[in-house]
C-alpha cells in the first residue's frame, strides 16, 4: 500500500470508528478550532490529504490521521474530500500514527494523553526510551502521567479530566506522603492557594510528614524569609582581603570562593574532583 | 526549504532575518519586540509555516512563537512595546494569557513595579481559578505570599559594642522603615535584616561617599 498516494475519497465513505488519539472535539475551543479550520480549507483548499484506515474500494473507512480536517469538510458539506490509505494496521499502530501526528499539532487534553502514553507504556512493557521515541515526549513527563495514573486517588483522575493541572495533581501526591485520604483533602485546599504557598505546602510536608491538612496549609501562607548574609568583616581582615585582591587581581567574591573551596577541602568536606 | 526561499523574495528575506538575529538577545536588542515579532511574522507568511522559519534562523519555534504572542496583546501593550517600556519577550508572552482588561494592568505594574515574568507566571493560575475578584487583588494577593528576601548583615564579635537602639534609629533613617526587618543578636553576632532594596540603599549610599560598604556600616555604628 503506498501511504503517499493521495486520492479523492467520498465522504459518505468514512465513519469514524475510533482509532483517533483525539476525544475532545466536543468542546467549545475544538468547535471554535473547527470552524477556523473549515473556514481556512474553504479559502486556501485542504493543503495535506487525511489518513485512512483500510484499502480503497472497501468502505467504510476509519480516519487514523486528520479527524479535524475530515469534520471541518462535514462543516463545509464537501463530498469528497483527499486522503491517503495506510492499508490494514492493527490496533497499536494505527494508535502510534493517530498519536504521533496530533502530538505536533492543537494540544491534546489530559485524559487523550493519559491514555495514549499509558497505553504505548504498557504496550513496550514500561520502556519509557520507546514511548518517548514515539510520543516525543520528556522521559520526566512520561514518567509524570504513569505516575498520576499509578498513584493519584480517583478524586483527583476526576478533577484532572476538568481541568486539574498535572503538578497540582503531583503536589498533592507528594504532600500527602501516600495517605489517600489526605490527598483528597488536600487537593481542595492546593487549589485555593498561589504558587508560592503551594510550593511551601509541599515543602512542609516533607519536613512534618505527620501533620494535619489543616496544619500544612496553615504553614504554607506564612512567606519565609529567605536570607543572604552579607558578612562585615573586621578592619584588619578587611585589609588583608583588600591587598589580596589588588595583588593577585581578582575580585571579593572570587577570592571568597577559593578561600571556602579550599578549606572545604582540606577539611575533607569536599572532594577533589568536585572542586 | 529550497522550494520555499526560491520563490522569496531575497533582500526582504535577508534584512528581515539580519534583523532577527541582531536582536534575539536582550541586551544588545536594537529593535523592539515589536518589529523583531513582524519580521518573524513576515517569514513565517513567505515560508508557509514557523517551523521552516525556525530551521531559517536556527531558533526555536517556541521562542518565534512567544515573540509572536505579541500579536496577541491589546493595542495599548503593544504600543508599550513599540516605546520600548516593555522590553521582555516573555513578559509579553505571558502578558498575552490574560484578557485584555487583566494584561493592561499587569502591563502597568511589569512597568512601574518592576512585576517578572516569573511571578506573571505564577499569577495566571490564581487568576483563572477567581474570575470574579479583581485583577488589583488578584496581583497583591499572589505577590503577599511570595517568600520575603532578607539581606542579613552579620557583625563578628569585635564590632559587639554598639547601642542597638541608635543603630536601629539609624538605619531606618537612610533606608526608611518598610526597608528595615530586624535586627537579631547572639552569643558571637549581630544580624542586621533589611531587605535587598534596604541593602541597595545603602551601597548606593557608600558609592556616593566614596566609601565601601563595610566602611559604611562601621561608620552608621560609630
């Protein structure tokens, strides 16, 4: 089967039977997308063919690549509309395309990624290099989904799939140290609070493992100084400091530096080949 | 991307990318972001898509598209930037997540209070999870619970002798109350706790009396 062979296809001929990544064109930025997308094709024509499933002259045909394109013609009431077969794929590898194609393109909502990355993850028996080799995905993003799937209670999978965002989601995880329970109450609070405060919630509860809900959040609204200490040192080393730097001209903070390496090192606080 | 550039025309395609080029870094910007965002826009309509500008210029599409963000802001940022009082390509790329309504008074404190795009950042998610308070509120709310930065000065024990409450008076009086913190004394220190703006203050002061800093602070103790 040649995958370059572009066709006119009747539209009649296609349904769609689910082997699109993609779920969410029932929104309302996938409906507002959509008529952009339908509005552009009218004026410009469609610039790249979609991608079928099946061989020509079997219909009905499923549409592995360009689910949008194909609902932007329905939008236009096109009756033909061009495409390419990729010919009989099984299930996977109809995924893999459907998956690498829309990874480039509009960005695909939580559950749609969830899925496709749980799925390839299962599939290449955990080899995270394969799902990142066909999702294009960060090997610490992959393992971030696996983990929200492995670990979140389903309190949270639900808020994810409303809008949660993943570190808030990680966050709770974290904060509630494996307590499920605690999780669940603390993700109501997370979302009540700024980042700043979320970061130190997460903070205080690797510190106080134990405390309560009530007890993490009350410390995650109080700011904490962060401090940098500005040493003033007394005359005569300040003068000595001062010669030092004018003879071997170099600036305060460098001498600083090397003078703290160095004792580090001799005092055996800091190897060698770290120095 | 031969196909492409055969059919541009090439001293539009070349000035618009010398352009780019010269002015990617912030520094050494010679153009505002303005003009650096409409030329990426103009080689992104000559070569059909970002992707082929970015291999173009070698840089990435996901900086051409926060310099293209800028499209995207109310006229009023967009004259900021064309004045060139709004400098950063990040700040006008999250400038350009809020409503119009939210990015002009953010674009008034990244202007007047010095606002980072980090804390623009980190004030979105708070915004859209409440919609009805308003945006001032919204600001103040999320930049209260930011950790405070302390400048701690520490005094080893042969500077010990000096009357506190003087020294607190001080202070206070060049670098003004909201500036001073604390001051906190143990066995073999003193820490005086100001904040960085406190601390800039008073280098600013040593500079003018030609005097180091430590120089300074011995001559506040005395």
């Amino acid at each position: 089967m040649d995958i370059t062979k572009v066709l006119e296809v009747l539209m009649k001929d296609i349904k769609l039977q689910g082997s699109n990544v993609r779920s969410d064109l029932d929104s309302p930025n996938s409906k507002e997308g959509l008529n952009e997308l339908a509005q552009n094709i009218s004026v410009n024509g469609l610039l790249q063919p979609i991608v079928l499933r099946g061989e020509n002259g079997k219909p009905p045909y499923d549409v592995i690549v360009g689910q949008r394109r194909f609902l932007a013609h329905q939008v236009l009431g096109t009756e033909t509309i061009k495409a390419t077969f990729s010919g009989e794929i099984d299930n996977m590898n109809a995924l893999l395309l459907s998956l690498s194609e829309n990874m480039c393109r509009q960005e695909m909502n939580y559950e749609d990624t969830q899925r496709a990355i749980t799925t390839l993850y299962t599939y290449y028996d955990k080899d995270e290099k394969k799902v990142q080799s066909h999702t294009g995905f960060s090997i610490r993003m992959i393992r971030s989904y696996v983990r929200i799937e492995e670990q979140a209670t389903e309190k949270i999978k639900d808020l994810l799939k409303k809008g949660l965002s993943m570190a808030d989601a990680k966050r709770a995880i974290d904060a509630s140290q494996g307590d499920r329970e605690k999780a669940d109450a603390l993700i109501d609070e997370i979302l009540k609070l700024t980042t700043y405060e979320k970061k130190r919630l997460v903070e205080s509860s690797s510190k106080s493992p134990k405390a309560s809900v009530a007890e993490l959040v009350s410390d995650a609204k109080k700011p904490k100084w962060e401090e940098t200490i500005v040493i003033n040192l007394p005359t005569e080393i300040s003068n000595a400091v001062r010669k030092a730097t004018e003879k071997l001209s170099i600036d305060a903070e460098q001498l600083a530096m090397d003078v703290l390496v160095s004792w580090l090192k001799t005092n055996d606080f800091l190897l060698e080949a770290n120095g | 991307m031969i196909f492409y550039l055969k059919q541009m025309d090439d001293s539009k395609i070349n000035a618009a990318t010398a352009r780019i080029l010269l002015s990617t870094k912030r520094k050494s910007r010679q153009y505002s972001i303005y003009e650096i965002a409409s030329d990426i826009l103009f080689l992104k309509n000559e070569t059909g898509s970002i992707n082929h500008v970015a291999k173009l210029i070698g840089i990435s599409t996901g900086m051409l598209n926060q310099f293209l963000s800028v499209f995207k802001l109310p006229s009023e940022i967009v004259e900021l930037i064309k004045q060139r009082k709004i400098e950063s390509v990040s700040i006008a790329h999250h400038l350009a997540k809020f409503n119009n309504n939210d990015a002009i008074q953010l674009a008034k404190y990244v202007i007047n209070e010095g606002l980072t795009s980090q804390e623009l950042r980190n004030i979105l998610p708070y915004r859209r999870k409440n919609l009805s308070e308003p945006v001032i509120d919204i600001i103040k709310r999320v930049l209260d619970s930011k950790n405070i930065k302390v400048s701690v000065i520490r005094f080893t024990s042969s500077d010990l002798k000096i009357n506190i409450s003087e020294f607190e008076l001080k202070v206070t009086e060049l670098i003004g109350k909201e500036n001073f913190l604390a001051i906190e004394k143990s066995n073999t220190n003193i820490d005086l706790k100001i904040t960085p703006i406190g601390e800039k203050i008073l280098r600013e002061i040593a500079k003018k009396k030609k005097v180091s800093f430590q120089e300074l602070i011995k001559q506040i103790i005395k």
